[in-house]
C-alpha cells in the first residue's frame, strides 16, 4: 500500500544551492521495534507510519492510536528497515523522522512541528532535527531581507541587504561543517550530503583562449554522485534517492538508447549496495520500456540481456525472467538500425511480393486492417501523403492482417489503394509476432536496404521525417 505526500525533508536543500561512513548501530535492547510519539493536538485517533521507497510511500502493518494524553506507540517483533519515515496524521498531516535505532522516542506540537520537536531517544533524529531547526531558521532570517532586496533600488541599501544575507549563508555553512565534524558516521549527515550537489570548478581555458563550454556540465555529471554513497542500501529508502536517479538519466544523459546504456552501465557499477542496484535495475528498465519515444525499446533490449537474462536481477523469479526474455526476443531484431526481417505475402491476384525484394529508396511498412476504425482515418491519409511525395522514391508496402480478403479486395478497390497491397494468403509469415503488431495501424519506415529507420509514428509525423531524411542523404552525398 502507498501513501503519497510533499517532503518536508526539502528543506535539506535550503542554502545548498552553492555547493561516508556507515553507521554503527546502537546496541539494540532486545529485537524488534519501538517507536513512541508524544503529539501535542491528538487524542484517541489512530495514526500510521509509513516509508520512503524510491518516488513513493509505503505504510506498513503498524498502526496504533493515541491516548488521552496525546502518547503512541509503534512496536513489533521485527526491526524496521532503516531509512527515512512518516508519521502519518489526521488530518493530512504527517511529520517525518529516520529510522536508525530501532528505539526512539520523541514529542511535538503539529503546529510547528521542526520547532518544537524534543528527541527523548534516538542520536539520529537529534542530529536530523538540529539540521532542520537550524535551516528552518535561517530561512526566515533570510526572507525579509530578500523581500527588502527586491524592494529596493538604493545602491548602498542593496549592498548592505547582499552583505546580511552573504553573513547568514555564512552562518549556515558553519554550522553545517560543524555538524559534519560532529557526526561523520551517522545516517542523518549522509542524508545532507547526498542532497548537496557538486561544487563546480571554473571552466577551463581551451588553446583557442575561449572557455570550454562543456567543462562544467561534463563536471556536474561526472561528478553527480560524488555526495551520495550508493553503498548504503538505506539511501533508495529517502525521498532524495529517486530524484538523483532520474535527473542522472533523464536531464543528465542524451536520451539516445546508446548514451542512456552507457550512463546505465556506469551508475550500477557505482552501485555496491544490493537496493540501490535492484531500484536502479527496475527503474531504468520499466521507465524505457514503458515509453512513448521512438526507439527507446533499445534501452530495454539493453537491460533485459545484461541484468535479468545473465542472472543479475537476483529478485526476480523464473516467470518474470521468461516473460522479459520472450519481449526481448520479439523486440530485438526490430530495434532502429535493424535491418527488417523478410516477409513472403501475396497481393490480391496471388503474386508473390517479398519485402526484401520490394526496390524502393525508402518504404513505408504499413501494417492495417481494413475493418479497423482508426485504419479507415489513417489510410486515406496515408494515400494522400504518398501520392504527393511517391516521385520522390517513398513507396508502400500495405500489409493488411485481415484474413477475410473479400472485405480487403473491397476497400483497396473502393479506396485505390495503389500501391502494393499484400496479405498472408499462405500463412507463410507471423509477421504479428515478427514486427510486434498488437494494434493497427503501425509504419515502420525503412531504407533502400530495408534497414529500420523509424517505426510507430504517425502519418502526420511522415512529411517533416521525410523531409529531413532526404535533406540529411544529399548532405552527407554532397560530402562524399
């Protein structure tokens, strides 16, 4: 079960905008749980914590309700896996804590949570709370005098705004190297780190005596995980953990699949903890696989054979294996750049027509069905396009997957579909299976060597992919 919520926990980020160890464990007082809260506002409710895994909130089985007095308890036979939690409230409310010692005890008002929040038990939510308070109060120094700032226009006003608030970050920084110094084994500070980004150096000066432009978005992202330790199975149990993985892949790395497989393949070898290697796995396959851009089942192929078919995604089972292994199958030979697998089908007279036989300078694959609704929108538009850029070279390869051919007969005849219209009369070729047609209508488009250039994009799509293939060919002829 899922809870969703805003994370207070972003005020970590507060003044960091500029900018490894484990923990040893408290000895435990027995096995199990036990975590007590004191609320001031609450009595004779229920409440629930629940957990950070990835970008969402699990709740667990605990729930327990609260006395008179405002007192509950958590408590199990089991430890909880470390990481950060919420206290999940009436109300819509929730104030959040860690999970380091499975023994902790702590008391607030759900009117300012951060401020009044006393840690009776625990070193990691004492160290986490200090950070907060301290942070949630520099923020409120500091936003009257941006107000001011921004108010202003006197020059000597301006500097002196800049100066305060140039003191205030000062302060900040103090105390939060301190804190480090203070804690360096505990989760608490590795949770700050991590949601530090890297300080950037300078660009550096090329021969030509110009900045090298690269230099410091090269340095951010070699450098993205610098303050994160990706050892630490706890870490995918935050709310920053999520957040890093996909502004690595997505914003990070060109979203070409040879660019994501790489930055893949370099994220999980820095990935030593078994969690954080398993959400990344997950992630990055269920994300590509599930996508709308053309050519991102590469990213899946990718990630099917080098993790889950060689025995690396240890979590899965036997099923789950096959099932990837079968889309894997269907998918690869089709992936852009492919050449297109050969079909043997026969136009409406019986004559043979193969695809690797069909000349063209590039050819619209056109998979259909003349009874489908959708098709009979597309196809007139289709005939549309190709008869106006057919002098071009552009031809089409219509594969109806009705086996009812009098209805085909009809509507090509009806339609003047003049270009090659074929249809497995022998059931020579499982193109369904072949070219993965779950729906119709699908276009691939192919070169003259029937290599894969695009596939599943829409009619509307065809002029400016054409006009941009051509423009590229005579660019690169010119060349030669």
């Amino acid at each position: 079960m899922r809870y969703r919520f805003f994370p207070l926990i972003a005020v970590l980020a507060i003044f960091l905008s500029h900018a490894g160890e484990s923990l040893a464990q408290t000895k435990k007082k027995s096995e199990g749980h036990r975590i007590q809260f004191r609320v001031k506002g609450y009595k004779d409710t229920t409440a629930v914590i629940a957990h950070y895994y990835g970008d969402n909130q699990y709740i667990p089985k605990d729930t327990a309700r609260f006395d008179t007095k405002g007192n509950l308890v958590f408590e199990g036979k089991k430890d909880l896996p470390e990481g950060v939690y919420l206290l999940v409230l009436p109300r819509n409310r929730y104030v959040e804590f860690l999970v380091g010692e499975q023994y902790q005890s702590m008391e607030f008002d759900t009117l300012d949570p951060i401020s009044s929040m006393k840690i009776k038990e625990g070193t990691e939510n004492q160290v986490f709370y200090s950070y907060q308070k301290t942070m949630s109060q520099k923020a409120k120094d500091a936003a009257p005098v941006k107000a001011a700032l921004a108010r202003t226009k006197n020059p000597d006003t301006t500097a002196k705004l800049k100066a305060d608030l140039e003191a205030i970050d000062k302060q900040v920084k103090d105390f939060r190297e301190k804190l480090f110094l203070d804690h360096p084994n505990t989760f608490s500070v590795k949770l700050f780190k991590a949601a530090m980004e890297p300080e950037v150096p300078p660009a550096k000066i090329l021969p030509n005596g110009r900045k090298d432009s690269l230099f410091q978005f090269l340095y951010f992202r070699d450098h993205f995980f610098d303050n994160i330790d990706l050892s630490d199975d706890r870490m995918v149990r935050t709310p920053l953990f999520h957040n890093k993985i996909e502004q690595y892949i997505e914003k990070l790395t060109l979203q070409i699949p040879d660019s994501i497989n790489f930055y893949s393949d370099k994220l999980l070898s820095m990935a030593k903890s078994k969690e954080a290697f398993k959400y990344i796995v997950w992630w990055i396959t269920n994300h590509y696989e599930k996508s709308q851009i053309m050519g991102m089942d590469a990213v899946f192929v990718h990630m099917a054979k080098n993790y889950y078919l060689n025995g690396k995604a240890y979590w899965v089972d036997s099923g789950v294996v096959s099932k990837i292994r079968e889309r894997a199958k269907i998918l690869e030979p089709i992936l852009i750049g492919k050449k297109a697998p050969n079909m043997w089908l026969t136009d409406s007279s019986g004559k043979l027509y193969t695809l690797d036989g069909f000349k063209a300078k590039a050819t619209i694959l056109y998979f259909w069905d003349p009874n489908c609704g959708h098709c009979q929108k597309e196809t007139p538009k289709l005939l549309e396009f190709w008869e106006k850029n057919k002098a071009r070279g552009i031809d089409v390869y219509a594969v109806t997957i009705d086996r009812k051919p009098d209805d085909w007969k009809k509507y090509i005849r009806e339609k003047k579909l003049n270009w090659l219209n074929v249809w497995d009369s022998y059931t020579a070729t499982d193109f369904k299976n072949l070219y993965d047609i779950y729906a119709t209508p699908v276009i691939y488009i192919l070169d003259e060597n029937k290599k894969i250039l695009a596939k599943r994009i829409g009619v509307e799509q065809l002029p400016d992919f054409f006009d941009n293939y051509f423009r590229d060919k005579l660019g690169k002829a010119t060349k030669d």
